[in-house]
C-alpha cells in the first residue's frame, strides 16, 4: 500500500514538472506569436497613415503635422482616377496616354475595406485609447530644405497586457542597439518614408 502511495506520488510529481517544462518553452513562443500578430496590425496602420501622408504632401507641399489635419484632409480631399489608354498615333502600341476619367476622394480610396474608420487613423491597435505620436518638421540635405515626417507606436502601447518581463527585454535590446524601442514610420532626422520594420 504504501509502494502505491509513493508511486502514485512519483507520477503527479513527474506530471507536474512536464507540465512546468512544457510551460517554460511555450510561453515565449505563445508570446512571440502574439507579438507578431500585434506588429502586423500596427505596421497595416502605420502604412495607411504613410499613404495618407504622401497624398497630403502631393496636394499640399508638405507633411501634417497632427492627425485632425490628415485626417480632415482625407475626408474632402479627392484624387484623380487615371486610366491609362493605348496612344492612338503609335503603331507599336508601347506608348500611353494617361486619361483622368474622374476623382476619388482619398477617404474611400484608402479606407474602404479598412476594419476601422478614418476617425480611428490615430489610435495605436490593441493600446487602449492611446495615440500614435507624429510629428513634421523640414531638414536641410545638400543646401536643400527637405519635408521629413515621423509616426511612432511604442511597444508599451501596442503590447499591454502581455509579459512585463519578456516586454522589458525587447525594450532594452532596442536601445541598447540604439533603435526606437516601437514601431515607426519615416523620420525626422533624415529624408526617408520607411518603416522600421522593412
């Protein structure tokens, strides 16, 4: 009877540290697979507001600098529908003609199969209310003054609710790597549009 016992023991005993095992290597990788669908939201987000971006720069010259602006921009703003036709005088049917054939208004062009509104462009996916940070500025590059734009979600923000500890290393490996400790889209230092991701 007593052999049962500590045999009976003995197995929960080993049931348990399989399960502590088990548990210990599928953690990270149940939080990188949410981290990773996480990032995925929030770079779709941070190129739509890039798009928006660069249509505002084209009709306006330069950047916006808040979010009610673009967004205010994209609600009336319209862009031309262009179909491009064969050039009827060219022979060897390369050449085009690009024919306007009527506008569009960036709102509808953009965010029509969106799951969220152009009213929600500035709320960081899965941050609870909270902003994307985005800033314009011009920097000068060859004696040329250059329109440069910047948007910014932080790991804090987008990751809530999921490991503090695990969060904190990926914090402090970015920064020890002196790289934005987030997810972002151009930047202010220098004359570029792309993300941190690509």
């Amino acid at each position: 009877m007593k052999k049962i016992l500590i045999q009976v023991l003995l197995l929960v005993i080993i049931v348990a540290l399989g399960y502590f095992v088990y548990e210990s290597i599928m953690e990270p990788v149940r939080f990188d697979q949410e981290r990773r669908v996480r990032q995925k939201v929030v770079v779709e987000k941070l190129k739509d507001i890039r798009s928006t971006q660069l249509l505002f720069r084209r009709v306006n010259g330069s950047y916006a600098n808040e979010f009610d602006t673009l967004i205010k921009f994209a609600k009336v703003a319209e862009i031309p529908v262009v179909k491009m036709v064969p050039d009827p005088e060219d022979t060897t049917f390369t050449k085009t003609i690009n024919d306007t054939v009527g506008y569009i208004r960036v709102a509808d062009s953009l965010f029509m199969n969106k799951k969220y509104t152009i009213d929600q462009l500035p709320l960081i996916p899965y941050g609870e209310g909270e902003k994307f940070e985005m800033s314009a500025d011009t920097i000068e590059r060859g004696g040329v003054e250059v329109f440069v734009f910047e948007v910014k979600a932080p790991y804090t923000s987008f990751m809530k609710g999921m490991d503090e500890q695990t969060m904190r290393n990926i914090i402090a490996k970015a920064e020890d790597l002196e790289k934005y400790p987030g997810l972002k889209v151009g930047s202010l230092t220098e004359p570029s549009t792309d993300g941190n991701w690509e």
